[in-house]
C-alpha cells in the first residue's frame, strides 16, 4: 500500500494526477499525516494541497475525511494558514467553506492572518494582490484582526506585516482596524 508520504510527495511536485489516482485507490490516506523527521512532520495531504493551491485535489480530500482543522503540522499548523502563506485565496475560500476555524491557533496563539502577513518566502511580493485577496478573505470571515502572538514580540498580524515588508497586506489590515501591539498597549492606557 502507499504512504502518507508518497502521497504528499506528489502533491509536492504538483503532480496532482498521481495524487488523485493515489486517493482514489487508497482513501485512507486523506487522513493521514507525514511521519517524516522534520519542520513539516505532522502535515497532512491537506496542508500541502492547500499550499499548493490545488482546490480539486483539496475537494477530493475533503470528500475523503481530511480534516479542515487538522492542527498537528510542526509548521503552521492548519492547512488553512498554510494555504494563507501561500497567497492561496482560492483555497482559503475553500477552506473556510468547508469548515475551517479562521480564528484556529496556526502557531503560538497566531492565526491564518498571521501567515498572510508574512507572506510566505517573498513577504507577500510575489504576487501582491492574492495575498490582498487572502487577508480580505480571512477578515471578511471574521478573523481576529488584532490578535498577538504569544512569545517575546507578542505580534499582530500587522506587526508581522510590516516586518516583512508586504505592503499589500499592510494597506488591508489599517483600511479594517488592524493595529501594531504598540498601538494596542497605548490604547490599553
């Protein structure tokens, strides 16, 4: 039989024909999770099909048990974060659609806004308006705009934005109320 891991890896390599045919013949392994020692150990074919924004496989998998919520990923934990870092609003929408928790903890008390903030590996520069879209999505579903992350920046979204440099995402959260942290401390005065 294959593994969560050889089902992963094609979603990896975007290999989403060998994907579906992997699920089809083994629909048990839309609930598993990667045993592999690493950062991303704990993901599920989910977060990695949100990540690549692949929204049919994300559909099949959904259909097959995958868990919107799953939250055992070593990384962002939720595949709604994942697709968040991604830029991914298609699957974003998807995502919450299908029940995901938009406010679910993606890692230290942060959420899936957190991850669009920072943009993933091009802070958000890449392709500017999807990581627009994808925060718009995110607070149009009610996300906890001003949320701080524990540990020792204790961050918004916004702070993370514009530590990063995203601008697009940056211009969303002030346009809907997002705050620094020093900002929210002065307003706690």
């Amino acid at each position: 039989m294959a593994s969560v891991d050889e089902l992963i890896d094609a979603i990896e390599n975007r290999d989403e024909r060998t994907a579906q045919e992997l699920i089809e013949q083994h629909p048990a392994l839309a609930i598993g999770e990667s045993l592999r020692e690493s950062v991303l150990r704990g993901a599920t074919p989910l977060h990695w099909a949100a990540h690549r924004n692949m929204t049919n496989l994300c559909e099949k998998l959904i259909a097959s048990g995958s868990d919107t919520n799953a939250g055992n990923a070593q990384w962002w934990r939720t595949p709604l974060a994942w697709a968040a870092d991604a830029g991914c609003a298609e699957t974003v929408e998807l995502l919450l659609r299908h029940g995901a928790d938009v406010n679910g903890d993606a890692f230290g008390m942060t959420t899936a806004l957190h991850a669009v903030a920072q943009g993933g590996s091009t802070s958000g520069q890449e392709n500017a308006d999807a990581y627009r879209r994808t925060a718009l999505l995110l607070i149009t579903h009610s996300v906890d705009i001003n949320r701080q992350a524990t540990g020792d920046r204790d961050q918004t979204a916004l702070d993370d934005a514009i530590r990063k440099g995203n601008e697009a995402v940056i211009e969303v959260l002030v346009e809907h109320g997002g705050k620094t942290t020093a900002e929210l401390r002065l307003a706690d005065y």
